[in-house]
C-alpha cells in the first residue's frame, strides 16, 4: 500500500462537495460518525480493527501536483479550491474505539470533527480500512472461538483480494484472535509470528516421500511438521513421517512438531493418525488440520471428536466468505456553526437507515462484582450518568428493557487527534 498515493482513494462527490463548501464559504464544523448496522453472519458481534492504518492516512494526507492536475482535469473545480488542496493538512480531532474492541451495531466507531471540508475527504479511506479489517478481524474471532483454545493460523493470502487485503488482512486476523501467518510481508511489517513448513510440491519434487522428508528434517531438524497426505495419508504420508522421525530426529534427541492432514476425512483420518502415533511413542507430535476450514466446518470436526491441536485457515478467513461485507457508514450527525452545535439526522421510510444524531459517545457498563461487560449504551456527549442504577432499552424493539445495578462504566472512544495532531 503505497501511502503517498492513497489520496485519490475517495469517492469523487467527496471532491465536488468539498469544493462546494469551499467555493460557498461553508466553514461549519462538522461531525461525523462511522458505524456498521448488522454483524456479519449474524454472528452478535464484531471486532474492531484498521485503527493503525487510520492514524497513519490522515497524518500523511497531501495532495501533490500530480493529484492536482487530475482535479484540474476534470474542469468542474474552482482554482482557489486546488490552490488550498495544494497546502491541504487535517486539521480536526477524531475520537476512535480502540482495535481488538468488542463492537455493536449502530455504536460510533470513529468520531470525525472537522471543519466540512475536510472532513467530507476522509470518508472512503476510513471505510475502506476500517470496514475490510474489521470484517477480518470478525471472521478470524469467530473461527478462533470456534477452535475452542486450539490455535488458529491464518493461511490465506494466495487466495485474498489483491496484495493489500493479503497483507492487512493477515493483520487484522492478528487483532480477532490468529497467532501466526503465512504472509510473510505481514509477519515483517507488524511483528507477528509468520507460519508454514512445506507444500505438496516439496513432496513431489522428490523421488519419493521418505526422501522429501529426510531432507526438510535435516534442514530443519527443530521445526519438523510434515504434510502427510500428498499420496495416502495413512498408509504412506505417516509411515513415512515416522520413520524420519526415528532415523533423522530421535539420534538428536529432538522431538517433531506436528503432522498436518489437507484432505480427505479429516475427522477419520485425525483419529486414526493420533493413534498410530501415540503407539509409535510420539504422542507430544501434534496434529494440525487444513483444508477450506470456517468456523462452521471446525465444529463440525470437533463435534466428530477430532484429534486435532491446530488449525490452518485460508480462503474462508481472509475473505470471509460467508458474508463478505462489513457495511460501515459514514454520516453526518451534527454541524457546530458559531459555537452551537446542530444535530443532523436521515430519515428514511426504512429504519434501519434512520440515523442517530448529534455528538455522542459509547459508554459499556460492566459489572463491580465479575467485571464482565453487561450492556453498551449510545449517549451524547455530555451525558453523564448520576444514579446507582439505569434502565436500558433496544432502540428499534423499546419493550425490550432491563435495570441495571452495581456497575460501573467505561467511554470507548478515545481521542486520537486533536487539531491535526496524534493523541496516542
């Protein structure tokens, strides 16, 4: 992702509106917030995530003469407009929830507060970060609560949406729960455990099985997982890896890390290789399973009673396939013009769309006795909460209510800037 050029990434009415503000002399203060309405899959939660590459844009935001003459180009914008583009520099503050939060639908992720001109130009950007991370991040916790405490490892940048989504979506599965990568870019430029042994290929450049894995395991004696299934996974894959184990490995004294099973059964042959393996004195040698894996798919073999410690997740991870789209928003809910602050809202006949006006902030109540978290509550920005106990209530379903009692309560959003400058 080249930062220098990510500028353009806009929807080009955010070009025309901003130079309307600018050529009507519109010097609002404008708020907007970023919010999703529906959790993928169904699934009662989201994680949030992209927050990084946010602070990262908007410190870096400028046009150069090249951008400038595309505008230019266009012939619709004002000169005095692509002369104050040319010195452009955000100037606003900007509240966020931190990444790896526990979200909800309709609850203000970001808070964008800036003069309309500016802030109409973050808008695609954001969403672009923020929604595919976050929809990432999402995917990878479910599959990671899925897994019941086995790790999960994400393997699927070959089958991601281009290089960036391999790269950021490797990261955002980082944040939803995954200990390792198989892109090795992601696992350089963030610091995180990059993951992966060998392929089939490995296997079959070889004259025969024993001999591809007689090599890697004096290669690479202290990090020995092999893929057994490339011919037969029970009658040659694992003989095979056994035998290495003992001829290449056991003389060292060093113990293998782990098989890994790509197709087939996989609950069958998990418990079968188990077996053979605990008989031939390596029960500490774990199995990892691979294979088109979701969360549906890895409780299926779970509830088979599969032996398996690992998982490897690729395409259903990094593109989460089942419900691809994130669907955050970025709407305008209040302008401050001399000082007084405007609440704006949509009305719309559908009202799932109808927005939540003014300033606001999120605030999650949580319990003094466990410090489990017990509800999220939208409120505006200057409300403050003065009793021992509140009454909550679904905001489209307000029948649906609940008291609650000996809490105490955090604000998510924090500050990230203030007047162009990073907070964190």
């Amino acid at each position: 992702m080249n930062q220098e050029k990510l500028e353009l990434i806009a929807d080009f009415y955010e070009f025309t509106m901003s130079n309307g503000y600018f050529v009507k002399n519109r010097n609002d203060i404008a708020y907007f917030d970023i919010f999703f309405r529906n959790v993928p899959d169904k699934g009662g939660y989201a994680i949030v995530a992209g927050l990084e590459q946010i602070i990262n844009f908007v410190q870096n935001l400028k046009f150069d003469e090249e951008d400038i003459e595309f505008l230019r180009s266009q012939k619709i914008f004002a000169e005095e407009y692509l002369d104050y583009l040319k010195n452009f520099k955000f100037t606003g503050d900007i509240w966020a929830i931190p990444e790896g939060t526990v979200v909800f639908p309709n609850e203000p992720l970001i808070t964008v507060k800036a003069p309309i001109v500016e802030a109409q130009l973050l808008e695609t950007i954001l969403l672009t970060i923020l929604n595919h991370q976050s929809l990432i991040a999402t995917k990878t916790a479910r599959i990671v609560r899925a897994a019941k405490g086995r790790p999960i490892m994400e393997f699927g940048a070959r089958r991601s949406h281009g290089i960036s989504a391999a790269i950021y979506g490797a990261r955002a599965a980082i944040i939803g729960g995954a200990v390792g990568t198989s892109c090795s870019l992601t696992a350089k430029k963030f610091g995180v455990p990059a993951s992966g042994t060998m392929a089939h290929s490995w296997i079959q450049s070889f004259d025969n099985e024993y001999e591809a894995f007689k090599a890697y395991a004096e290669l690479y004696p202290h990090g020995c997982t092999f893929l057994i299934d490339t011919y037969n996974a029970l009658e040659s894959g694992l003989p095979n890896a056994i035998k290495v184990f003992d001829e290449v490995l056991k003389p060292q004294g060093i113990r293998p890390i782990a098989v890994r099973l790509d197709s087939g059964d996989l609950a069958y042959l998990s418990k079968k290789t188990r077996k053979i393996l605990d008989n031939a004195g390596y029960n500490d040698c774990k199995i990892c399973l691979t294979n088109s894996l979701d969360e549906h798919l890895i409780t299926s073999l779970l509830d088979q009673k599969a032996e398996v410690d690992s998982f490897g997740v690729g395409e259903n991870l990094i593109t989460a396939k089942s419900d691809p789209v994130f669907g955050g928003v970025y709407k305008l809910v209040a302008i401050e013009n001399q000082g007084k602050l405007i609440p704006k809202i949509k009305i719309s006949e559908n009202v799932e769309k109808i927005t939540n006006p003014s300033f606001k902030k999120v605030c999650r109540f949580y319990s003094k006795d466990t410090n489990y978290a017990l509800a999220d509550v939208i409120m505006l920005k200057d409300e403050e909460i003065s009793s021992d106990t509140y009454e909550i209530f679904d905001e489209h379903n307000t029948w649906k209510r609940k008291t609650l009692t000996n809490f105490y309560v955090k604000e998510l959003q924090e500050k990230i800037f203030k007047n162009r400058k990073t907070c964190i």
